[in-house]
C-alpha cells in the first residue's frame, strides 16, 4: 500500500510538471481561453441539455483555475491520479491487488494524460470516467445481499446523467462484478443492460437535442467526432479490460507478497516512469508552445518578451513566428530598421494568410487591432467568438470588450463586460474594464494604457487577400501613420518588387517625418539606385554612408563567394542584410503556407 502511494505521488509530481513547465501555453492557457467558465442560469442551462451535462460543468469549473498555470497544472494532475486512486480501490476490494502487482493500473492514467496534446481534449473527460468509476467504489459499498439490486438501477441513472457515455463504464463494471458472484442474478444483469440500452434512448427522444451516438455514447472516445482518438480510445478500454483481468486472476489467489516494497518502486521507475517521462516528452510540441506563448505575450503587448522569442528559428510555424514578431518590432518603432535580423517568411510573416478557423481569425485581427482599425478588430474577435467549436472563449471576449471600449459602444460593451462579471476569476479585471469606460465616454481622447489609438477611417471594404489595399486606405486618411508605411514597404521589399516600393517612397515617405530612413529602407534605396542607374536616389533620402559601405563590403565578398566557404562568409556577414535577402530569397509555395497558418 505504501509503495502504491509513493507511485501516486510521483505520477502526480510528474504529470503537474510535464504541464506547467512544458505546456504552460499550448494547453493550459490555450484551453481556459477557450472557454469562459460563469456561474449565471444561462450558462448552466446549455450543459444541463447535453448527455454528460454535469460532468462538463464541472470540468468547466476546473478548468477556469488554469488562469492560474500552476493551480491548472495541480488540478489536472489531481484529476488524473484520482482515477488511479479509485480504480486501485475498486481492485482492493475484490482481491489483495497489493500483493499481486499495481503497477498495471498506471496504464489507464498514463494514457489519459497523453491525450493531452489534442486541442479537444478537455478536462470533463476524465472528470466524467472519475466520477463514473466514484459510482462503482459507491456500488461495491452497497452490494451486499439485495440492497446492490435498487442501487445498481439508481447509480446507473445518475451515472447516466451526470457522466453521459461513461455510465457504460459503471455498466461494463457492474456485470464483470455480477459475474464473478457466487450467486448471481440473470435477471438482474438482463434488467441492467436493458436500463442501458433504453435510457439514453428515452433521454434521446424526450430532453436531448443531440445525435443518437451522442445520447449513447458522450464524452467517450466512441462519440464526438472532434474527439476519436486512439491515445483516448486506449485509455478508455484499458480500465474495464485490466478490471476483467484482475477479477480473473484474483480467481487464483496470487501469493506474490510485496514484503519490499523499495523493489517494486524500483521496478516502477524502470518500467514505468521513465517510459512515461520519454513518451511525455515524445508528444510534447515545443514548437506549438512557443507560438501560444508568442500570442499570449503579443496579447498583453510584452514586446521585448515576444522578439527575444522571435530570435527562435523553427520549421512548420515559422510564418506566425515571423508575424508575432513583425508585429512586436512595429509596435516598438523598430520594424524596417531590424527586420532582416529575424526570421522572415515573405509578405505571409506580415499578413497572415486568411483561414475560417476560430484562432486563426482571432490572430489575423491583431494586426488590424494594433494598426488602430478597431471596427475590423471587432469583426475579426468577432467571428471567432461565434466559431469556437467548443464554447464562447476568454480571449475572443476580452477583445470584444477592448474593441467596443474604444469605439464608445455601450451597448456592445455592456453585452460583453456583463458576462466576465459572471465569471469568478475574471471579475475584479471586469471592475476594472468598467472603471476605464467610463473614462473612455468621459474624455473622448482617452486611450487605456496598452490600447492602440483608434485611427480615423472610413467605410471601406477591407481585403484579407490583399493588404495593399488597406494599407493605401489608412495612409490616404492618416498620411503620417508611421507603422503602416513601414508593413506597406516592407510589403514590397519582402516580395521583391522594388519598384512599387519606390513608388511609395515617392508618395508617401516625406509625410512621415524620418530624419534619414531606417534601416532596410536604406538598403533597398541603395539597390534600386544601382539598378536604376540613378545616384541622386541616395542623396535625394539622405541615405547614410555606412549603408554605401555595407553595400561595397557585400559587393566585394560576393563576387569570391563562389565556394562554400565564401557562400558561408557572406550569410554569416550579411544574412542580416536587405542585400542578402534581395539575392536569396525563395518564395514559398502557397500550400505551404497554409499548412503553417497559425492552426
């Protein structure tokens, strides 16, 4: 028994800090934004009209705590090794299981937390299979003589309503234990399975607006097809297949007697731990982490976080890795003067490729939301708010409360505010929200610290499939808006087209008030004049001289560098350089870059 607690105990300490330190954004920030946990009727109500309702509300209380990551990854990891918990209590109960062999029983909980790396996967998952397994410890306590008759019938039911699908857990549970009885009752294994059978039916017909396998078979692996995994499937059929296993074996009265117990943790360590440690670490995506850290920071506008961030090189998420951090070096005044010191991806790290996916829609509006385009912000939170597959999300909402507090929309804005203050960890930030509305209507050039100022605009289509567009329309209206002037140049450095870029510095850069131009600005003037044969470019942009002397250095390793080495001395010199990338970029195919879109 004690070496079953210690096992407990390491299991929890491990899986806790497989998620704090290594899926601190991609899971558990990524799955509380997603929802938006409120204790108003109305929330309630649309958990209590679908099969397993209750264990999905309670999964959602939960999961509000992962607001706070480590509490989260407590709490998670709490939820797990309580599975293991009972299920080793439901064993003991039907043989000395202490004294055959416990560490099979790890089997169901390591898989169940495998799964986590699948967006889907929430936490009333194993709530509802816990809760369904509490029923048969409940059942066990219960089934002496003929009181296990009327409580069989009525834990079934609650199971069935509280835990949708997994009450077929505590039927499969029940018969095996029927089963194995000395004196067992066909009648009664008839009645149960029948009970089975025709209450979700009855449910089906009478109170769920739902599918017929959803009715059957909610919060399972057999249901829900955003959730047919096979990691989930594995975990799920494991627990009444090891519980099958072990009522046969305890049949036969093992004699194996844990007298050292320090063994058999040495054993788990071999066999278990360290097997799990390396498939956590096996299913583990660093690269996902690192964009969901990059979209929380860019959220709260923690610019030096998300370009030290950006200084990673990845492979399948460089086009958002590119775009957080484009957006980071804008917003900080940096952008054409650093940004061939980053990982560029072409035009597709300054705009993402548009993509109907609720995060997607959600990250392509912060660009529009810093630019200051406000009314496009809000359609974009917008659509994502109404696309979550899941439930109106946290991070959706709080940029429709930031949007409509800068619009001065009190109808809107009383329309989302009023749901944070239904929920209990996001209210004193909704108090908060309150109190800076109030200034916003009281002066109406207030802006709240963080906040892009809204920019004057006017009605116009806005093209997702073509920037230029919006670009040209926010320079038109606001002539010395800095940041748009630099995504529209950089727009044609990045694509190549020196000439259009030429034409914007004709008509727009002399509004925008630079002493001399940035950086790749400068770099591109010097290429251009050289192409053009035309010198008074430089001095007409007052390009610097150690521009003209970093072109000459280029020119001069470049024409050597027809060997590796000389290729590697010039990437190594200048891969920082507009010079560089003018001669090396590749342009990327499109069905790449929607495979690297965000999700």
């Amino acid at each position: 028994r004690m070496a079953a607690i210690i096992v407990l105990f390491l299991f929890a300490t491990l899986a806790a800090g497989w998620l704090y330190f290594y899926n601190r954004y991609f899971i558990l920030n990524f799955l509380e934004e997603g929802m938006l946990f409120r204790t108003d009727a109305a929330y309630l109500h649309t958990y209590l009209i679908q099969p397993g309702g209750l264990a999905r509300y309670t999964g959602s209380f939960l999961t509000q705590f992962y607001h706070y990551p480590l509490l989260g990854a407590m709490i998670f990891a709490a939820v797990i090794s309580a599975i293991y918990a009972v299920f080793m209590a439901i064993a003991r109960r039907n043989g000395a299981v202490n004294r055959f062999f416990f560490l099979p029983y790890l089997i169901p909980v390591c898989l169940l937390l495998s799964v986590m790396d699948n967006m889907n996967y929430r936490l009333w998952h194993p709530v509802g299979i816990l809760i369904a397994l509490g029923f048969f410890e409940i059942y066990l306590l219960l089934r002496k003589n003929s009181v296990r008759y009327p409580a069989g019938i009525i834990l079934y039911v609650a199971a069935y309503f509280i835990t949708g699908g997994n009450a077929w857990l505590f039927t499969i549970l029940l018969v095996t234990d029927e089963m194995f009885r000395e004196k067992r009752s066909w009648i009664y294994l008839i009645a149960v399975l029948l009970l089975s059978a025709v209450v979700p039916w009855i449910a089906y017909q009478s109170i769920y607006v739902t599918p017929l396998d959803t009715a059957y078979f909610a919060l399972t692996p057999f249901s829900e097809f955003t959730l047919k995994n096979t990691i989930f499937l594995l975990g799920w059929l494991s627990i009444p297949i090891l519980y099958i296993l072990w009522r046969v074996l305890a049949q036969f009265q093992p004699v194996v007697n844990l007298k050292k117990p320090g063994l058999w943790i040495a054993v788990y360590v071999l066999l278990i731990f360290l097997p799990a440690l390396w498939g956590m670490k096996k299913i583990q995506d660093p690269e996902s982490e690192l964009i969901m850290r990059m979209s929380y920071e860019v959220e709260r506008g923690n610019w030096d976080q998300v370009i030290e961030i950006g200084k990673t090189h990845v492979g399948r998420n460089a086009v958002p890795v590119s775009y957080f951090t484009n957006i980071a070096l804008s917003e900080k005044g940096r952008l054409a003067d650093v940004l061939f010191n980053y990982c560029q991806t072409g035009t597709y790290g300054l705009f993402i490729t548009w993509k109907t996916h609720y995060t997607t829609t959600l990250y392509i509006g912060e660009w529009f939301y810093r630019m200051g385009m406000i009314q496009e912000a809000f359609h974009c939170a917008f659509e994502s708010f109404v696309t979550s597959p899941v439930e109106h999300g946290s991070k959706a909402l709080r940029r429709l409360v930031q949007t409509t507090m800068l619009l001065r929309d009190r109808e809107g804005f009383e329309r989302y505010i009023r749901l944070f203050e239904h929920a209990p960890v996001y209210k004193s930030w909704a108090k908060q929200q309150r109190k800076l509305f109030e200034q916003c209507l009281a002066d109406s050039s207030f802006v709240p610290e963080g906040m892009p100022t809204p920019i004057s605009i006017d009605d116009f289509h806005v093209e997702h499939g073509d920037p230029v567009v919006n670009l040209k329309h926010i320079l038109d209206i606001n002539p010395h808006d800095r940041k748009a002037f630099e995504y529209w140049a950089d727009f044609y450095l990045l694509h190549l087209d020196l000439l259009s870029f030429y034409e914007v510095m004709e008509n727009y850069y002399p509004a925008i008030g630079y002493q001399h131009p940035p950086r790749s600005i400068e770099e591109a003037l010097v290429i251009y004049a050289v192409a053009a044969k035309d010198a008074s470019t430089l001095n007409k942009y007052s390009v610097t001289k150690e521009t003209v002397e970093r072109f000459t250095a280029y020119n001069q390793i470049m024409e050597s560098a027809q060997t590796p080495a000389g290729r590697n001395l010039l990437q190594k010199k200048f891969d920082n350089t507009y010079f560089y990338y003018y001669l090396n970029a590749k342009p990327m195919n499109i069905e790449e870059i929607y495979k690297m879109s965000i999700y």
